[in-house]
C-alpha cells in the first residue's frame, strides 16, 4: 500500500534547495505502484510533478498536486552482438553510476556524459550532452507509462523527436508520460572521441590511439570537478542556460562588433554560441544579486548556497537574460524546468 504524504517539503528533492511543499508526495519503485499513484491523482483531479534526481528543475512556486518520485531500480541486457549491446536501465538509476557500470562492463558510448548529476529517467527528457556526445545519439528506445489511461507505451528514438537539449517529452508530451527505463544502444569496441576543445586540450599531450574510454570519463571527471560546484556541496542545477542558436547573419553582425565571440557550426545556416562566454562578457560571472550567485569558475551556473527562493534564483537569471539580449541581441534560454 502507497503512502501518500501531505504537505511534504521538497527542498531536500531539489539540487537547487529551493524551499518548496508538495500538496502530496509519493515514492513509487514499480510499475504497478506507478499506476496506483496515478489512479489517486486521476481520482482527485490534481496535477502531477514526476520527480527523479531533482537536479533540473527550479521551484517556482510550491506544488498544488501529486509529486510522484520515481525510485524504479534495475539493469538488463536486452540484446548482444559482436559489436553491440542493448541495456535497459530502470528511470531511477542513478546516472553517472549508469556510465560506470556501463564502463566497468565494457559498454561504450556513455563516457563523455561522466558526473552529469541527476537520474536516468531524466536523460531523454532533456537529451542531455556535454563535451561533444548527446544522449539521443545512444538511446533505442523509452519505455514509458501515459499518465491518462496507465497504458505502457513504448517511443523509439525517431518518435521521441530529439533536438538540442529537447524532445518530445519537454514539448508536444510534456508531463503526459511517465517514463519508466531507457534503453540504451552501446558499443563494444573501445573507440574515444575526445574532439571536443576541452578533451583536446585536455589530451594535447597525448597520443590519441593509446586512450580509452574510461581515460576519456577521468578527464570528464577531473574537468567537470575543476569547472562546476558539487550540488551537494553548493545547491545549483548544473547549466542553468542553453547555448543559443543563432542565424548566421546575425552571427556575422556579432563577430564585427566582438572578434573574440567564439562560435560552433551548427547547420548550414545557424551558428551555435557558448551561453558561459555571453554572460561573461556582460558582466555576470562571479557575481552576487540577492542572495543567488553566479559561479567563478563557470558562469552558465547559478548557485544558491543560502537556500533562496526559486523566484530569488529567477530574478537573476532574468537579469541575466535581459543583460545579454541589451549587449548582444541573443536570447539566452533557461535549461531547467520550472515549475
């Protein structure tokens, strides 16, 4: 039987410590109580929050529903060949201990994404990525519950429509599945890719044919450790701030007027360009407004140590985002949810 908790405080569920009380909490670590956390809400008309690693999502407010979080735990290899593996990974795995199974079973293609903070379940929701490898690009498909009718539906990588830190779970489906496992397409032969600016230099030193993927995680590791606070150290969510995408007229207004703007193709008529160096050169970086903190070493996050109010945590990055629009014409776009 589920215990379903009233007026339960969140703030120890959020990598931000935003103070925030659900009208209910609930823990579920299975299908069939899934569907049971379902029917109680479906019975007492209240909105649903799906919680899991809590490490992208801001509390704006508190939350007038049903938290659902979700501890669903397990592994399974689905299928194996000489080259590939398929696994299956329960929503409620931890994310970076997923890399280090993966590694520790010589299962490839997850290393890049080493020390990202949060959960499984939370992976395809936000196609996470960071130096130079997004998740969709080893996803095979989301096993997912639909909050309406508790039907378990199955999305391949096609149907979950991947995009730059997107899919169709943030958009035309956003907050009507649960999902449940992800499975993952691996590699069984050790090849790295370390061409992303950081990794490279990281490696310039080194020969490339004698790295493997778990040389490549270390690095990941060891640069994510340097740049970006412990949340459980100092409360934050990681980037708080997409890397914009801009066309590639307006690209070439900015580089005249800024000739040290950096920029990434991204297709063959958009540009990419790095959010950390826009709030750096307006001023940001390092700075405190109220309370809330841009962090020193990179400034894409935001901090909380005081434990401040999601509105606090909005109002600057608001600031920030008016800043950057005044300086450079460029819309920065919030990473997390919010909620």
């Amino acid at each position: 039987m589920l215990l379903f908790l009233p007026q339960f405080s969140l703030q120890k569920l959020n990598t931000l410590a935003v103070p925030a009380t659900a009208e209910y909490y609930v823990s579920v670590s299975n299908q069939n109580e899934i569907k049971e956390a379902l029917v109680f809400a479906r019975e007492r008309e209240l909105p649903i929050l799906l919680l899991g690693g809590g490490s992208n999502i801001v509390f704006e407010n508190n939350f007038y529903g049903l938290v659902i979080h979700l501890k669903l735990l397990g592994i399974e290899v689905i299928e194996e060949t000489d080259e590939q593996v398929w696994v299956r990974f329960a929503a409620g795995e931890n994310w970076h201990q997923t890399v280090e199974y993966c590694l520790d079973n010589a299962y490839y293609g997850l290393e890049n994404l080493s020390l990202i903070p949060g959960s499984v379940g939370a992976a395809p929701i936000q196609n996470i990525g960071a130096y130079g490898v997004e998740v969709k690009h080893l996803i095979a498909e989301v096993t997912t519950i639909e909050i309406g009718n508790g039907l378990e539906v199955l999305f391949t990588n096609e149907s979950c429509k991947f995009a730059y830190r997107d899919s169709i779970f943030k958009n035309e489906l956003k907050d009507q599945f649960v999902i449940t496992a992800v499975t993952f397409c691996l590699s069984k032969i050790g090849s790295v890719n370390v061409t992303y600016p950081a990794l490279a230099d990281y490696f310039s030193e080194a020969s490339i044919e004698s790295l493997t993927p778990d040389d490549v995680s270390s690095a990941v590791v060891n640069i994510r450790q340097l740049k970006l606070p412990d949340p459980n150290e100092i409360p934050n969510v990681g980037s708080f701030f997409k890397n914009p995408i801009v066309s590639v007229a307006h690209y070439q207004k900015l580089i005249a007027l800024h000739p040290k703007l950096p920029a990434y193709t991204y297709n063959e008529s958009e540009m990419k360009l790095p959010a950390a160096w826009l709030i750096d050169q307006a001023g940001w970086k390092g700075r405190e407004w109220n309370g809330v903190f841009v962090h020193d070493q990179q400034a894409l996050v935001l901090t909380n140590p005081n434990k401040l109010s999601g509105k606090q945590v909005l109002d600057l990055a608001s600031a920030i985002r008016n800043s950057v629009v005044e300086k450079f014409d460029v819309e920065l776009e919030i990473e997390p949810r919010v909620y």
